[in-house]
C-alpha cells in the first residue's frame, strides 16, 4: 500500500538529489527527468510505507472500524478470496457513520455527546508552521512527524490556514510546479488555490499583496477575535482554511462537518485563536471501538453489504 505520506517522503527525498540546483529553470528541469524516470519501488523506498491491512468482504464493520479507529491505520482493503473487492477509506467510514446518525437513534443520541465527553481535542503540543516557512521545510515536518496535515500560523501564532499533505499533488500531478517547494506557504497555499480556481497561468512566487490574516479565516461565526487587530486581506486571495471547533461541541456535529469538508482534522483554539488541540477522523471512529457504544448493526453488518464497491 503506498500512502500520501510515502508520496510525501519520495519527494523530499528527491528534493534532496536535486536540491542543489537551487530554485530556476535548471532545477525545474532536472525534477521533471528524475519525476519521470522513478517507478513505484523507488516511492516505497524512500520512506516508512503504510502497513496493508486487509479484511474478507464477510467481516463486520466493527472490524473495520478497530483497524480506522483503535489501530490508526487510513484504510483497509476488502477481500473477496484472494481478490480486492473494495478499499474503506477513513473518509468512508465517517460518511458511513454521519449516514447513520440519521437513521439510528442510539447512533444519534451517542453523538450527542461533546467532544470534552470523550476527552477529544485535548490540550497538548500542536505542531504548526508559520506562513513564512518554506514549503519544502514545511512538507518535511509532516513526513518527520507523520502526521497528514498541519496548522498555518501568523507571526502571533493565531491560525490562518492548514497544510494538508495531499497539497503535494500540485506539485506531482504537475512536475513542472516543483519549484513552488521554495515558494512560503503563504505563496505555496495561494498558488494551490489560483489553480483550483483556473488561474493557473498566474504563478505564484511573488509574495502577496497581503499577508496572511485571522480575520480572513474564521470558520465559526462565534469564533474568538484575535487579539491584534486583523491586517487587510486582498479579497480575491483564497487559500485552504483550517476548520476550528469548541470542545462543547457535539461530536456529531463535528463528525457530520468533516464528512461535508471533505477534511480529516478540525482544530481547538484558544482566545487569541492559537492552535492548542486537534480532532481527527481517526479520534471520532475511535470512540465507538471503546466500549461505550453498543449499536448492533456495527457488529452485524458486513463490510460487503454496507461498503458497495
């Protein structure tokens, strides 16, 4: 199984060969031929590959749910024999739970519980990055940690947006993009959005009018005003945002806010909107793997009847 993360790794990897060329035309070229010319073995040997956990289509969801939960692993493959029928995804079994809260009623009443009520979010070291970190430094830090994403911050370490390591596709799916790994984040996130917004014929290496901003961000309508009056933001510069929650939050919503995203984290923050707690999908699946939930469809559907290929 070959993960982001491994995808990640093969980069900064790569970077390293081809790092000495320094940003410019020749080093742009020289990624374009090494890209090319590496096959998938060279990707799983460049970095810690992610386990390959597998299931037969017969197994319960409440497997599944131990191996994306209690076990931490982002997907597992389905078996039919000796052949793949499916992969559950994390991202799966979130919209597959979010579904269920709808039609059951224990489902529901469970996710009412606030995230303080299963001790998720809770305050601890959240690993961030300020905007004017470079983009390769930055994609070294979530392969160092391997972790999938992390916190944009300020210069007053308020966030501002997330650095998710599926951003490194910019730069794969368009090898000739391999020098945004010098840009800042702040000129990486806005060269990510200037494309998804088909503006791609604008690059983004110079700096924008504007830096990044708090008040440009808040995903919460009742969200904490930073402490420093907000800097003025150029409205037509989009980048990705980072999703903060409280901890009196029900965990349903949260769940059901995730699965809508299309996002694997929310962040806690404090007044000054400083990143002090994460919730991750894997945190959510995880707390009906504890024994506090007995819902028995989890154990007696299948993987093949609830997971259609």
């Amino acid at each position: 199984m070959i993960d982001i993360l491994d995808i990640v790794a093969f980069v900064i990897e790569m970077n390293k060969t081809v790092g000495k060329w320094g940003p410019g035309f020749e080093a742009v070229l020289e990624t374009i031929v090494q890209f090319s010319e590496h096959v998938v073995a060279d990707v799983i040997k460049s970095g810690p590959s992610i386990a390959f956990q597998c299931l037969p289509s017969t197994a319960s969801v409440y497997d599944c749910l131990t191996l994306l939960g209690k076990d931490r692993f982002h997907r597992v493959v389905i078996l039919d024999g000796a052949e793949m029928s499916n992969i559950v995804t994390q991202s799966a079994m979130a919209r597959y739970l979010d579904n269920l809260s709808n039609t059951s009623e224990v489902v529901r009443t469970y996710l009412k519980n606030s995230l303080n009520d299963f001790h998720l979010g809770k305050i601890q070291r959240v690993i961030s990055l300020n905007t004017t970190a470079k983009a390769v430094d930055a994609f070294n830090v979530i392969q160092r940690n391997r972790v999938t994403g992390v916190p944009v911050v300020d210069s007053n370490g308020a966030i501002v947006g997330n650095l998710s390591a599926r951003d490194i596709r910019s730069l794969v799916g368009s090898p000739d993009k391999f020098d945004r790994l010098f840009d800042t984040l702040s000129e990486f996130l806005e060269g990510i959005q200037e494309d998804r917004l088909g503006n791609s014929h604008v690059h983004a290496h110079s700096a924008p009018t504007s830096p990044l901003s708090s008040g440009a961000f808040a995903s919460r309508p009742n969200a904490p005003a930073p402490s420093a009056a907000p800097e003025v933001v150029n409205a037509s510069w989009r980048v990705p945002t980072a999703f903060t929650v409280d901890w009196d939050d029900s965990t349903g919503s949260v769940l059901h806010q995730l699965v809508e995203k299309n996002i694997h984290r929310a962040y806690i923050v404090d007044e000054a909107r400083r990143p002090v707690g994460v919730v991750t999908l894997t945190d959510i699946i995880r707390v009906f793997t504890e024994g506090k939930h007995e819902n028995p469809s989890l154990h007696r559907g299948s993987l093949h009847a609830e997971f259609k290929a």
